[in-house]
C-alpha cells in the first residue's frame, strides 16, 4: 500500500548524538539502535475513524525518532501496518451501512493526508494486513510447525506457554508489572476472549479466525478465514525489519496484550532455540484526553486533525501542540493548548522574518556562504541534546523559544536560516 508524499528534510551541520528511549520493559533508558540500520515498526491504525489527536500525537512522536536517526546519520527502516480488516472496522461499517472496504480505503486516505499535512516523514513499508494475508499465513505455519497452535471450533489460538519468554514485557518482573489477573482483565478489554470455552489458557490469542456468515475471508492452510491482530504484527515486523530489530512503538494501551503477544510470537517463530528475536527496545506513547476522559473512538470524544484543518487551522499549529507535551506523557487537549502552539507558531515565524530581514544580517542579499554564528550552533547543539533524550520534544521548543525572544527584543542575531532549518529538520515545522 502506498503510504504518503514525503516533506523535504533540510540538510543540517554535523550531525546529532545517539537517541536513548525509556525501555516499556526495563523501565531504563536504552540506545535505541545497535548499529548503522536503525529499524522501527510502528503500530498503525485501524482506519475507520482517523485521524484523533491522540493518532497524531503518537506518530508524530514516532517522526521525532526517525528525524533524530536521519540526523544522527542512520540508514532508517520504518515499516507501519494498516488493521484494514478486524472486527471495530467491520462493527463500524454494519452500523452505517456501509462497505468495509470502502470504509477503510476512505479513512486510510485522510490518515494519509493528515500526516503529510503534520510533515511526519513515511514509512519505508506500509503495509495493510489484507495484503499481508499470504505472509501472515506462512509465518502462522511456522508457529503450527513450533507446536504452539491448537483448533477451537474451527478458530486457530496461539498457545503462550510455547514461548518461554512470555510476560518479558509486562509481566512480573518487569516495569510494568502486571500480574496474571491484571493480564486477563486487560485482554477481555482489548480485543481478546479469556472466557472463552475450550481454551487451554484464558490469555492464549487468536491467530486465525475462521469464516463467518457475512464477513470477508481468506483462503489458508487453516480454511477460509481472517487473522488474528497480534500475529498480523508479529508476521509484517519481522517480514520487513527482520527478525530482530530496534524499535517496537505504538500508544500505552498496546503494551499489553498486543506488544507482548506479538514479540511471543516472534520468539516462537524465528527463535525457537532461545535466542532473541523482535524488538531490542519497547518505545510507548502516552494518551491524549479531551473533556476529562481519554481520548477514544468508543468514547466518542474525539477531536479529528482532519477537522482542524478544514477549519482553516495551521497543521503547523497542530503538530506544535503536539510537541509542547513529552510523547510518554498523559494529557489534555484543550482550546487553550492550540491557541498556545498557534502563538508559539507566530512568534517564531515572525522571529526567522526578523532575523531574516535585519540590515545586520549577512543572510540579506548575500552571495558568499553564510558563516554560522555561536547563537544558532548553541540552539542546534541543544535541540539535538534534548531529542537524544527519550525524544524531549517539550525542551527543544524551549530552545527555538529562547532563540525567538532574543530576536524579537533589541537584537536580531544573523543566524536564523541555521535555526529554521534546525526546527524543520529535528522537529518537523515548517517555518
């Protein structure tokens, strides 16, 4: 599937050091890449109804990661998935009478348009699990051959207790520290069927779900069907980034059952003899809220990026609001937080018109290259310091904002392409 046009990066000088991220399974801070490859998979979206602030939030947290590799000097692989067919989707077009394929194609168009309108970059691999049916198929074959399959009624479950590893990311032990009874009241939340009769264990999840009357299928080797959530991730990550790779990203809410079940299902698959496959680090986003409540379809509190912008509001303004809040932190979208980010937005765009015009500066009219001065090396230098940071997007704002009041007070220092360039390459606002 085609993903988006991608925005022009500017080129910047030097380059910056190497991201750490906050590890979701050792609660510790991680160099997020082992090597010159830095590979991230991103969990997607289930497109029928996209895009909320709380989508944008995450993946333009996601962006911040990739603009920090490229800078670094990475060779990035991004691949990102597309649940266009599960049972929210299929839920959603009964209720409006709609066709489910027409639903997804129409909500995966405007997630498309309003990432390219926040200039989050794309992914290399943009996958839909319609198309990535063949593959998941082969790669649950490899899990049937492992043992780790069984048949109920008809449906394919994934036996936990083939993976060894099980609960390294959530379970006891680890940062998040769920217990057992916390994971089973969790899965019944998220999509999954502890209760369900004939299963050996209650967390076991769906890998293959057989034809129903009424809903699209598949041809496998389990019988005309669809597949299971966790192992449509398992079988694209490992597929594009191979089966071991840097990043695995996606909101809080996915930390448990779908990271978990999905990385159990890479260590089954690609490294039955113990040894490591999926993820080296877990990197979760917080959630957004609005009107007090977490921000979500079920909810219906949703504030659409779409919207916004037919409202005539700067996408710019947007993905601004967005990086005045850390990416693992919780909280509010209001009124006030955009009127804040457009403000912000102006000043710094009248702070880059200043400089750019001042007589004082080298920039107007000149023909000889530009000579970098000590003030935009520093705010470069700390813009960069604060994204290798866990992505501290909230302190390389502060940076540029530093920079946009010296600028609009008694001086307007000559340096301000460095810094345009700086908040469009690292942060991704165009200025």
């Amino acid at each position: 599937m085609d993903a988006w046009r991608s925005a022009e990066v500017p080129a910047l000088p030097g380059h910056g050091p190497e991201v750490r991220l906050h590890d979701t399974a050792t609660g510790r801070l991680a160099v997020a890449t082992a090597g010159h490859r830095a590979s991230l998979y991103a969990c997607g979206i289930t497109p029928y109804d996209a895009t909320h602030m709380g989508h944008a939030a995450t993946y333009t947290a996601w962006d911040l990661l990739v603009r920090a590799w490229l800078d670094a000097g990475h060779q990035v692989a991004y691949a990102q998935n597309i649940t266009d067919v599960d049972d929210p989707l299929l839920e959603r077009a009964e209720r409006d009478g709609d066709d489910w394929w027409q639903l997804a194609l129409r909500e995966i168009d405007r997630f498309r348009g309003d990432m390219e309108a926040l200039r989050n970059l794309p992914p290399d691999h943009y996958i839909g699990a319609v198309e990535a049916v063949p593959l998941i198929d082969r790669f649950a074959e490899r899990l049937a051959a492992r043992g780790a399959l069984y048949d109920v009624d008809g449906d394919v479950y994934f036996s936990r207790s083939a993976d060894p590893g099980f609960g390294a990311l959530a379970g006891p032990g680890t940062a998040s520290g769920l217990s057992v009874v916390e994971m089973t009241e969790l899965s019944a939340e998220r999509g999954g069927d502890p209760g369900r009769p004939g299963k050996k264990d209650p967390l076991d999840p769906l890998v293959w779900r057989a034809e129903r009357p009424g809903e699209p299928s598949w041809p496998s080797r389990f019988g005309p069907g669809r597949p299971g959530w966790h192992v449509e991730c398992a079988a694209i990550a490992t597929e594009y980034l191979g089966p071991s790779f840097d990043v695995q990203a996606g909101g809080s809410d996915l930390v448990f059952p779908h990271h978990e079940m999905s990385a159990a299902h890479a260590r089954v698959a690609c490294a039955p003899g113990g040894g490591h496959a999926f993820a080296r680090v877990y990197a979760h986003s917080g959630m957004v809220a609005y009107a007090g409540a977490k921000m979500s379809k079920s909810l219906g509190n949703l504030v659409f990026v779409s919207r916004l912008r037919a409202a005539g509001t700067d996408p710019m303004a947007i993905r601004l609001a967005l990086l005045a809040h850390h990416y693992r932190a919780d909280w509010e979208w209001t009124g006030d937080v955009l009127l804040e980010a457009a403000g912000r937005l102006g000043r710094w765009r009248a702070a880059v018109a200043s400089a750019l015009s001042s007589p004082a500066s080298p920039l107007r009219g000149a023909a000889a290259p530009v000579p970098v001065s000590p003030a935009a090396e520093a705010v470069l230098a700390k813009v960069r310091e604060r994204l290798a940071d866990d992505l501290d997007a909230p302190g390389a704002v502060a940076a540029i904002d530093a920079w946009a009041a010296a600028v609009t007070g008694e001086t307007a220092p000559p340096d301000a392409a460095l810094v345009r360039d700086a908040a469009d390459a690292l942060l991704g606002v165009a200025l």
